[in-house]
C-alpha cells in the first residue's frame, strides 16, 4: 500500500483537495436546504433570500479577484489553509444570525474565504500533473462540488432530526478545521514532497515547459493579462455559466419543494440523484477531453469540442417544462446539471493549459470573479420572476422561463470562447512581465 502511494501520490494530493471542494459545497448548499425553514422563521420573501445570495456572491467576488493572486504570491500550502480557515469560521457564524442582515453578512464572510477553493486547486492541478492527465485531475476534483451538496442533503436532515438549524451551522462549518490538519500534514509542492518518487517527480514534469513550475514565486501583471484573448475566454466561460451553477444550487430545493411538495427536513431521493449526476459529469468531462488528447488531438481543440458537445445537452433542460412527471423533470435537470459540471471542469482545465502555473491562480479568480459578478445579477432576475409569478399563483412557469435561458446560455457562451480562441497559443511568462 505504502509503494502504491509514493509512485501515485499526485493522486493522493487530488483527494485532498477534492475533499476540500466537497466541504465548500457543503458549507454553500446550506443556506438553499434551510431555505424553507428560515423564510418561515423570518418571514423572508424571494428578494429578500436573493439578497443573501447576492451578498454571498459578491464577496465571492471579491475574493476570488484577491484570493488568486495572494495564492500565486504565498503558494498553495499557506493560501489554501487560510481561505479554509476564513470560510469555515464565516460558515460557524451563520448560527447567530437572526436577520437578512445577519445572514448577508455571515455569508460575505462565506464568499471571501470560499473563492480561493479554485484558484488553489487548479493551481494545485498545474503543480502536480502534466498536461495530459489534468482534464481527470480536475474532474476528480471539482467533482467534490456535488459530492458536497449529495453530503449536505444528508447531513443537514441527519441534523435537523437531532437538533435545529443552528446546529446545522455549527456541526458543518467544523469541517473545515479538520481538513487544514491532513493539509499541513500531508501537502507539500512535488518539489520539497519528500513522499514522492523519483519516478513520479520525473513523470510529473513530463510536458510541463518549465521544470521550475509552481516553485517561482512571479509578479503577475494583470494589466498584461487583461489584454489576453484567452483570459477573456475564461472571463466569457465563467462570467456567463457559474450564475447558472449557482442558480441550480441555491433554487433547486425550493422550486422541488414548492413544485413536487419535498419536504426538506427529510432526505431527498430526487435532489441526491440530480447532484449525484453532477459528480459523473464533472469526472467524464475531464475524461472526454483528456481522451482526446491521448488520440493526439491538439489540446486546445479537444477541450472546446468537449465543450461544445456539453452545450448542446444542456439544451434538454428546456425541456422540463413539456414533462408530465417529477421523474421526468428529475432526469431531465440532471442531464442538464451533469452537462454543466463536464463544461466547468473543461474550462478549469484550458487555464491550466493556456497559462504558465505561476498565472493559473490569478487567471482563474479572475475568471472566478467575472462567474461572481453574473452571480450577483441573475438573482435578480431570478427573484423579481419567482416573485411576480408567485404572486399570480404559477411560481413554475416562472422557474419554466429560467430554465430556457439557462439551456441556450451556454450555446452562445461556447461560440464567444471559440471566436476568442480560433488563433490562441499557450501564454509564456514573459508575455506577463
């Protein structure tokens, strides 16, 4: 056992931060399962719990603008175990809230500390595997996104059954702390990993342009990469697509409840297959496009053909409304948010590709922050429509127009990547400077 882990340990280093991924989503998919429960606590309206996501998204923001270029600066070990400690603390604070007020600012401190997940663990991904390998790395780990929220929808009723909501809080943002242990443990970049073989360090710089990745510590310059085609692409991949990511996490369970009468207190058969969905998505994503590569498809091409391919099946989401069944509508959003997940860790992958190891981090809060700033307006939209159409008696016609556009977003996405990217070459260092 011992041998199989030094020659494979990048993949031990997959797990942990798959692990970290599985207790953010966690801690972000609380809110959207209490959600019934603390509208009829407080007396919230749709506005009013779009205002909470809406703080969440917008600290989220921020940090990820932040939090990707502290994580290139200080390096992944001591950037990776702070954004834990922030979110996992802000997570623990939810439970003294008692106002929308309260809640917005628990979850400000949620969103700041929960952007560096990514930008870490991509980073993490570019530092440990070569090219050819990261499409699986990387799904494997943004994976632990529905694994969190399959954890969440049996935690939080486990917990509810036992106590009440705060205690949901409590239990879940300790999660965290448990993990910084096994990171300062057990992490260390492949160049001072005592752990790691000979023979892995050596495969693991396979195809990597400079053999001194992820151990330079470089002053990016953003201005330079503001001015880059292929960070405008991941801005478009992102900035169009994580609103309807978060739409899927946040909603869902009320429009099941409202829609299919789903009581949340309990474990939800529909809920855990649509985000069970979402873990094979994310890991045959990867695969797709990583196969591709191996067929000797230039890495470019390969991951937008696999993204292209994904935006044509998140198209069935429209769909839901023709359905005349709840399984129908099960299976249908779980195509959909399958689909999605392939399509994130696509897009994960081609910063890892187009950029140097020392720009990954800061290209992908950037991306991150752009996913943010969509987050922080389509709730909006999706508050004003939930509630207009709340009031005339017919909320689903309202999460019915929602779904389509969500189904074509993505379409239209994909060809502003493709435009960007027709003539894109692997950014250099000295392209940074």
């Amino acid at each position: 056992m011992r041998s199989i882990l030094r020659n494979n340990y990048r993949w031990f280093i997959v797990a942990l931060i798959f692990l970290a991924t599985c207790i953010n989503y966690i801690d972000r998919q609380i809110i959207g399962l209490l959600k019934p429960i603390l509208e009829k606590e407080f007396n919230w309206t749709e506005m009013d719990y779009a205002h909470i996501v809406m703080a969440f998204t917008a600290a989220y923001a921020v940090g990820l603008l932040v939090s990707g270029r502290i994580i290139d600066k200080v390096g992944t070990k001591i950037g990776y175990t702070a954004c834990v400690i922030v979110w996992s603390a802000a997570g623990i604070l939810h439970a003294l809230a008692k106002t929308v007020t309260g809640f917005s600012l628990a979850r400000i401190g949620l969103g700041l500390g929960e952007a560096g997940n990514f930008p870490a663990g991509v980073k993490t991904v570019a530092e440990w595997f070569p090219p050819k390998e990261r499409g699986l790395a990387t799904g494997i780990f943004n994976s632990g996104t529905s694994f969190g929220v399959v954890l969440a929808l049996l935690i939080v009723p486990w917990i509810l059954s036992h106590h009440g909501w705060k205690e949901v809080f409590w239990i879940t943002g300790s999660l965290g702390m448990i993990w910084i242990v096994l990171w300062q443990i057990f992490y260390e970049i492949p160049a001072k990993q005592k752990r790691l073989s000979e023979k892995e360090r050596n495969h693991i710089l396979t195809g990597q342009a400079n053999e001194q990745r992820g151990q330079e510590k470089t002053d990016i310059r953003w201005i330079k990469l503001l001015g880059l085609p292929q960070t405008w692409a991941l801005i478009a991949g992102k900035g169009l697509i994580d609103p309807i990511f978060w739409f899927f996490l946040f909603w869902l369970p009320s429009y099941f409840s409202a829609t299919f009468s789903i009581d949340l207190t309990k474990p939800s058969l529909q809920l855990m297959i649509i985000y069970t969905a979402t873990t094979f998505g994310s890991i045959a994503g990867g695969q797709l496009s990583s196969w591709l590569i191996k067929k000797n498809w230039p890495v470019l091409k390969a991951r937008k053909l696999a993204l292209l391919i994904f935006a044509l099946l998140e198209v069935s989401i429209i769909l839901t409304q023709f359905a005349t069944d709840g399984w129908t509508v099960v299976l249908l959003i779980s195509l959909a948010v399958a689909a999605h997940q392939a399509w994130a860790t696509n897009i994960f992958t081609i910063a890892s590709d187009l950029f140097p190891s020392e720009a990954v981090g800061s290209v992908v809060g950037i991306g991150g922050m752009a996913g943010a700033i969509g987050g922080i307006l389509f709730p909006i939209l999706v508050g004003s429509l939930l509630d207009l159409y709340k009031t005339a008696g017919n909320i689903v016609t309202g999460y019915n127009l929602l779904f389509t556009i969500c189904g074509f977003t993505y379409l239209v996405t994909w060809l502003i990547i493709h435009i960007l990217t027709r003539k894109s070459k692997a950014v250099t260092l000295s392209q940074l400077r």
